[in-house]
C-alpha cells in the first residue's frame, strides 16, 4: 500500500469505540497492528502510541493522525486526543459508505482497520470518503445544555399529563389540569363515572404522578426565567445574536435559543448551501438513465434545527405577511391544496434559515421584514 502517509513516516490510528473497550487499528501505510484497551484508560493509550511507533518502526516523535466516529462519548476523547498531540478528527458515522450486500461482515477488528484506512486515504487527497464533524468548544458545547435539557423536560411533561388523563379516563373522570400542571380538584375528591370514590391504588399513583409533574414544570419554568434573564443582559456574543433574533416579529425565544445555541452561535458557513444542508433541508434526487425523481429533504444534520425552521415558517406567514418571503409562498403555493402548502412550507424553512443566517453575519434584514416595536 503506497501512501501519503507511509512516505511521510506517519502514524495513523482508527479508533472503534464502546462502552467497555476501545479498539484501536494502527498503521504506517503498510502494516496495520491492532491493539484492544479498555475505554478511557488514558495510560494505557500513551503506552501503545509509543508501542505502535517502536513496532512499526516510526521514529518516536513521529506525527501522529486518528480518527473516530461521532456517538455517544461526544468529543472528550478528542479532546483528550489533541492534549496528547495527536492530529484527530470526528467522522459523521452516516457519511461512511457501506457495501449493498445482503449480510455484511462487521466486527471492531473489520471497523477499526476499515477507518484507518480511509483515514490515510482521506489525508492521501481522498476528502470526499467521509463528512468530518465539525467540533465545539468545551463553552460552545455547555451553552447548548440548558436548551437541550428545557426540550427534554417538556417531553416529560407531556408524558405525565398524558399519563394522569389516562388513569382518569380509565375511571370516567374529565378532570383537567390548571397552568399550575395540578388538578383542578383534590385527587380525594374525584369522583368516578358512577359517582364513587376511585380506588386507593390509583389514587396514590395519581399523588405521585402530580409531584413529579409539578417538579418538572417548576425545573421548566426557572430554566425560562433564567434564559430570558441573560436575553435581557446580553453578556456574550450568542446572548447577543439571541437578542437580535428576537427583534424581529414571529421569532420567539425557544426558536431564537434553539438556533444560535445549535446553529448560528458557533459555526461559520461560506454560503447558503451549507446553511440549507446542516438542518437537513437540501433535495436528494435519484436519477439513472430515463428515471427520475426527487426523494424529498435529506434529513440530515440537526434535526433540531429543522424541526423549529418548518415551526418557524408557519410563524412568519402569519406575522411577517409583507414580507417578500411570505408573498413568494402564497404566489407559489398559495393555490394548492393542503398537501402543496406542507411541502411548500419546508421550502420556505430553508429559504428563512438562509435569510436569518444573512440577518446575523451581515446585517441584512430580510426583505419586506417587520421588526418589533419596543415599549
């Protein structure tokens, strides 16, 4: 095998992860030697660097590349990788092509010395093997916490309120829940559909189900309280681009936070086609000869951020209805049927994304746009 980086008298490492064991492929663009290690044991790690340099017969201050796919450790272990000198980069895992066959093999050997050899082919000039990720800072990574964890609970809220309503429907009971997400009347007071009591069990499993769903909404409401704090104060540059989202009409503070802190706040696009492909927003056509036709939006990237755009689109028709974003809507799609509008809305999302990504890196307000009045 000749490459790139066997004449440079570099060492390569594909790194396959786990929970208990992390599976290293070494190699020199020749040899490749496979070492197994437990997960996170940093020692041992330094130790089989220099092992693999000694074996392979690299000089010990050899440069050093590595890779490994993103999942559940998220970036401290390249983090721990760049501390250690080591050249690393995060693959997206979907970015990497695998055979069509029926059944493949696949084991962490086969994994481990499939990445160090796309690895060396990547740096040999090959770049499009794979989708690097592109990796936050330790503050960058924090300041997504509070927006992650508030979408979190509100999942959980949900899923209290729909358990109450279950066990009560189960007995015919129509009680509601207040803002205070308590029940209207006193669960020893419910009564059944038959005018009796309900039974003992499911009132206690109705007692517990409360506090736990007053405690998620008290943790949801101080989590606002302190975002829309730091709104009003803005202190650091993603606070800022917060607050001047939130100037315009039909943006509000979930989809600002949730924008700058997974979008805007940390990463640099050239151009408009990388904003679209990050939420997932880009076409994917399948054409071959005679036939063709249009798969619909990638899904790709941030889920998130494309799950709040299309919210975000059904916003700004309603509230920014001068704007030249809204009048190309209804003139393209505004005499379709409902069907037409739903996929003329995703269009639109990704029209929006690109407009406010303009709005915060240049300054340019989207055309016709209304910004909202202060006092």
């Amino acid at each position: 095998m000749t490459t790139a980086a066997a004449r440079s008298n570099i060492l390569s490492i594909g790194f396959e992860l786990s929970k208990k064991t992390w599976r290293l492929a070494f190699s020199d663009g020749q040899t490749i030697r496979q070492r197994t290690l437990a997960a996170g044991d940093q020692a041992a790690l330094r130790c089989e660097i220099a092992a693999a340099k000694q074996k392979l017969g690299l000089p010990a201050d050899a440069p050093v590349r590595s890779c490994y796919e993103t999942g559940r450790d998220g970036f401290w272990v390249h983090r721990l990788l760049t501390k250690l000198g080591v050249d690393n980069r995060v693959v997206d895992a979907a970015s990497i092509e695998v055979p069509r066959r029926g059944r493949n093999a696949k084991t962490d050997r086969l994994d481990a010395e499939k990445l160090v050899r796309k690895l060396m082919a990547f740096w040999g000039g090959e770049t499009t093997v794979w989708r690097v990720a592109r990796v936050p800072s330790p503050n960058d990574e924090d300041q997504r916490r509070p927006q992650r964890e508030a979408e979190r609970l509100k999942h959980e809220r949900t899923a209290h309120r729909a358990r109450i309503a279950s066990l009560l429907a189960l007995h015919g009971v129509t009680a509601r829940l207040n803002a205070a997400q308590k029940l209207a009347v006193a669960v020893e007071k419910l009564r059944d559909w038959d005018g009796q009591p309900l039974p003992a069990a499911l009132r206690e499993e109705l007692e517990r189900e409360l506090k736990r769903l007053e405690q998620v909404h008290e943790q949801i409401v101080a989590l606002e309280k302190q975002q829309q704090a730091a709104w009003k104060t803005p202190g650091t540059e993603a606070q800022k681009q917060v607050a001047k989202l939130l100037a315009l009409r039909a943006v509000g503070p979930v989809s600002a936070a949730l924008l700058v802190c997974e979008l805007f706040g940390w990463r640099q696009f050239r151009n408009r086609r990388e904003v679209g492909a990050l939420a997932g927003l880009c076409g994917t056509p399948h054409a071959s000869g005679e036939m063709a036709r249009d798969q619909g939006i990638s899904k790709a990237g941030n889920k998130r951020v494309r799950w709040v755009m299309v919210e975000l689109a059904w916003s700004w028709l309603r509230y920014q209805p001068v704007s030249e974003l809204t009048k190309w809507f209804w003139k393209r799609f505004g005499h379709g049927n409902r069907r037409l509008r739903r996929v003329g809305i995703v269009a639109l999302a990704r029209k929006l994304l690109v407009a406010l990504w303009k709005y915060l890196e240049r300054g340019e307000l989207p055309a016709g746009a209304v910004l909202r009045s202060v006092g």
